[in-house]
C-alpha cells in the first residue's frame, strides 16, 4: 500500500465528510483529493519524474496538506521544511537532495528567492497565494487550475521513497531521514491501533508539519477518514482552547511546552471539554506532576505518554491505565513492532540494567539521505540475518514487567520542545559572529523544554559583545527552536590535552546545578 491510497480510499468511503479545517477553509475528502490530483499533475507536466524530490517551504495550510498528497500521487518524494529556516540552509537542502520542485508562499518567498538560484537541479517553484510573479516562478493557483484530475499512472511500489525528513546530526549537518511507503504505513497503523482512531475523531495540531509528530497528524487522520484542524501554532492558546469547544476536538497532540502553558491557564476547569477523547505527548517526558494535573484536568480524556524517534516515527507507548502506577515510563514497544536494551557489546541487559535502546519493525527508516557512514551508526545487524535494527543512541532501562524508563541520550545531540538541535551547528553560527574566541553549546535540564539551549562563550577582550547581542545573531541565522535561550560568557573553557573544548564536562556542570549540587566536581562525573 502506499500513502496517498489513504486520501483515495478515505474519499471513497467518506466523500462529503469534512477531511480538513485550516485559515478558515473547510475541504471535504471529495474536496482535498481532487485538489491533490491537480497537483499531481501540475507536478508532472513541469518535469517532476517518478522518484523526484519536493520541497515544501510552507506554514500549516491547505496548501501544504495538498502538496503532501499531491506529491506522492505524482509519485514523488516530499520534504517539509520548517518554515523558520533561513535561506542558506534551505538552499544547501534544496541541492543536498536534488529536488526537482520547490512548494512555497508568498510570506516565504523572500526566503526562497534567495536560496533558489544556489539549486541548480530546480525545474519547478510554486507559490501559493500570489499572481503577479518574477518570471521563473509559477502561481499555485494558477497552475492548479489548469491542471486534471486523472489519475498518474506510474506512481510506484510500496517500497519506494514517501518522504525525507530533516534532522539534527551530531556533526551539525542535518541529515535526510528516508522513509519509504511501507515504513509510513506500517507507522501510521500501528500508531492509530492503540488510539483506537476512527472517523469519529476530529484531531487539532498545531504542531509544524516539519516535525515528524505534526506530519503525522496529518497522514493519520486521512488514514481513518478523520477530521484534521490544523492551525500554525500555539501563539494564542487562548484561540486554541476556543477551537477545541467549537470542533469539538476528539484528539489533541501536545509536547511538553504546550502543557506547561496549558496548566497555567486559569480559565480552564475539569470537565470544560467533555468531546475530548484522548490526549498524546511525546518528545520530552512528562513530569509526573504534570501528568497528575492533565488527569485531573481533563477527567474523562486518555492521556497518552510516548516516546518516539524520527528514525522510526515512534518506538513506545504506555497504555493510559499504567500512568499513575508507572508515571515515569514511556511504555512499551508499540503494536506489530519490538524494543530492548543492551550493552556496549549488543547483549541485552536484565531489568534495571541501564543499555542502549534497540527497535525492529517495518516503520525503521532506510538510511540517511547519501550518508553511509552516520547510517551504520543507526542501523546494525539485527537477530536475523535479514535485517537491520535500529540502535537508537538513547539509553533506557527497564522494569521487571518490561516497561521501559528513558534515562538520557549517548550523543550530544539536544532535544528540546520536541525538537533535534546539534550543538555544533548553533556553535557554527555563533563562530560566525566577530568576536568570538571559542564557543560550546550544551542542553540545560528544563521541566518545560526537556532540555533549553544554552552557549557558553569566550570572547575576544574589547569585543563589545553582550547576550542579547549572540542571541540576536543566532535568530538571524538559525531557526527559531535552535537560538539559546541563554548566553554566558566566561573567560575561558575547559579543553582537553588535545585543545578540544570538553563539552561534557560543561553538560556536566550544569545537569549538578539542576539538581542544587556545586559543580566543582563535575568533571568526575562528565560521561
């Protein structure tokens, strides 16, 4: 099966129902395939071949629900990019995977005006919610519109590429994460079996497609023929409570921060939002009391903790009846795939032994878009000699019924909101401002964010450079959930005999003051 067999099959089974609500449209199933059939073919008819590449550079829309579909119907390969990067970075994406087609708006444009001409495998950009345009660049309404709805015939197989997804690497350069069909929809079954999805449901995201949760949304509730609201953000929460009354929101899919900001709101009582069926986080752990709050909050909601990776989509779930008895757990491996621990040397561990993370399953991704090498890192021979598993990087143990804790990550690799940021590549930016002698980024415990970004830097004497001013450069130049949300400066960091800054031993100090503890001996404890 492939992806865009969901929209098809759910027009067919529920042609008239409300399929998607987003800046004030209302598309039907009928309404949101046939725009993606013409997208398809718009697609086709300016070079994009089986197998090309899509970039779509827009906010939550129609426009970029349709351009998912519509690409995949063209038998294509679709990469959301967050809507926040800066032109550099798009550029190097837009040539690192040779995409064929650029999907954009005209808040955007800007953007990628700058990084188009750097692209040279470029045939094709449309821009959606514009006329009058340079020469190059094709209006979306314009070129949806004279295109058909005929089915393109030679879309493909199952296993072929559906999308990319970019990710932080250590090394800070992103990395393509490449899904192919079956891995979606192995993902997305699983996923709706233990929510028990179902075309009742009417599901609120405000999550960024570019973020494999946000995505999923999506590619979940056309799955099961369900109601999908998006919104951009979660800007105005106040808005947000308001639509989950109006739509009478069935599903709502948060991260940490959101519930933070939820529990602080004083217009919210128990029982406020009676049409509320289940509640799903992921990225960060939940703080137990948190969970305790949510659950008194919304009385009759299931609220759902998982754990998940972008390798894989998701790797845990802990079904809503264990939360008050094992609030810290992310569950177990989740329907049709399995998880365990092991050791340094790939043995699995007994209970309470802490190891790293192994997943199997139809939903680990295929590899790293043209990266061998950081893809045997994640993808190591599995118990049959058939396949690859997938090693996850974060360390876990596990209870004696099989519930799983996570406990940290063996990489620098920050997670924070949701989000992968690579140190190095917030240090890269911070490098390019003068003034700067050297620079370290680490992830600083945070009871919202999982982990808040923080630089330490020592800079140049008479240099004039303030905290606001290194933040203020980063926002310039890195997307928004990558800028630290705090600067110190020192007057120098602690290296080794080699003179590489001993980031672990900064980690160190700062997860000892999280905890109240002094960090003069952090460096014994630096992993």
């Amino acid at each position: 099966m492939r992806v865009e067999a969901f929209l098809e099959e759910s027009r067919r089974r529920h042609p008239d129902k409300i399929a998607l609500v987003a800046g004030g449209a209302r598309l039907s199933y009928a309404d949101l395939d046939a725009a993606a059939s013409r997208c398809a073919n718009a697609l086709r008819a300016r070079g994009l071949a089986r197998g090309d590449r899509v970039v779509i550079f827009l906010n939550n829309s129609v426009e970029a629900v349709v351009s998912i579909f519509g690409t995949l119907k063209a038998g294509g390969v679709f990469s959301v990019v967050n809507p926040g990067t800066k032109a550099d970075k798009l550029a190097w994406l837009l040539e690192k995977y040779r995409a064929t087609a650029l999907v954009t708006e005209r808040r955007l444009l800007p953007v990628a005006a700058e990084a188009i001409p750097r692209a040279p495998s470029l045939v094709l950009a449309l821009v959606a919610g514009a006329r009058d345009l340079p020469a190059g660049l094709v209006a979306w309404d314009a070129a949806l519109a004279a295109a058909g709805e005929a089915p393109v015939a030679d879309r493909g197989i199952d296993v072929d590429l559906a999308m990319i997804v970019t990710t932080s690497g250590s090394t800070g350069v992103p990395k393509g994460v490449m899904m192919t069909h079956q891995n979606v929809v192995a993902a997305a079954t699983s996923i709706t079996t233990y929510l028990q999805s179902s075309p009742e449901d009417r599901v609120l995201s405000v999550l960024p497609l570019a973020f494999d949760y946000g995505l999923y949304q999506v590619l979940m509730s056309v799955k099961v023929g369900a109601t999908l609201v998006l919104e951009k953000s979660f800007t105005y929460p106040s808005l947000v409570l308001q639509k989950l009354k109006e739509e009478r929101i069935t599903g709502l899919p948060v991260v940490p921060t959101m519930v933070a900001i939820l529990l602080q709101m004083k217009d919210i009582a128990p029982g406020d939002f009676p049409d509320l069926r289940y509640v799903t986080s992921t990225a960060a752990a939940l703080p137990p009391a948190h969970i305790q709050r949510l659950q008194d909050l919304f009385p009759a909601t299931r609220l759902y903790s998982m754990y998940g990776l972008t390798e894989c989509k998701r790797c845990t779930w802990l079904p809503p009846e264990e939360l008050r008895r094992r609030p810290g757990s992310v569950g177990i491996a989740i329907p049709g795939t399995e998880a365990w621990i092991v050791d340094e040397s790939g043995r699995r561990v007994a209970p309470g032994v802490v190891g790293e993370l192994v997943i199997r399953g139809a939903h680990v991704f295929k590899g790293y878009w043209e990266n061998p090498e950081e893809t045997d890192k994640m993808l190591k021979p599995g118990p049959w000699p058939w396949e690859k598993v997938l090693h996850t990087g974060d360390l876990f143990k596990a209870d004696a019924d099989g519930y799983l804790y996570f406990i940290g990550r063996k990489d620098d690799i920050i997670k924070t909101a949701g989000e992968k940021v690579s140190p190095k590549e917030v240090e890269n930016a911070i490098y390019a401002l003068p003034g700067i002698r050297h620079a370290a980024v680490i992830g600083v415990p945070d009871a919202v964010l999982g982990q808040a970004i923080r630089a330490v830097v020592v800079a140049e004497p008479d240099s004039g450079l303030t905290e606001r001013g290194v933040i203020a450069h980063c926002a310039a130049h890195l997307e928004s959930f990558m800028v630290p949300g705090v600067v110190e400066f020192r007057g120098e960091l602690p290296q080794g005999p080699t003179g590489k800054i001993r980031r672990s031993q900064l980690q160190a100090e700062a997860a000892r003051r999280a905890l109240g503890l002094p960090a003069a001996d952090a460096e014994a404890v630096a992993p």
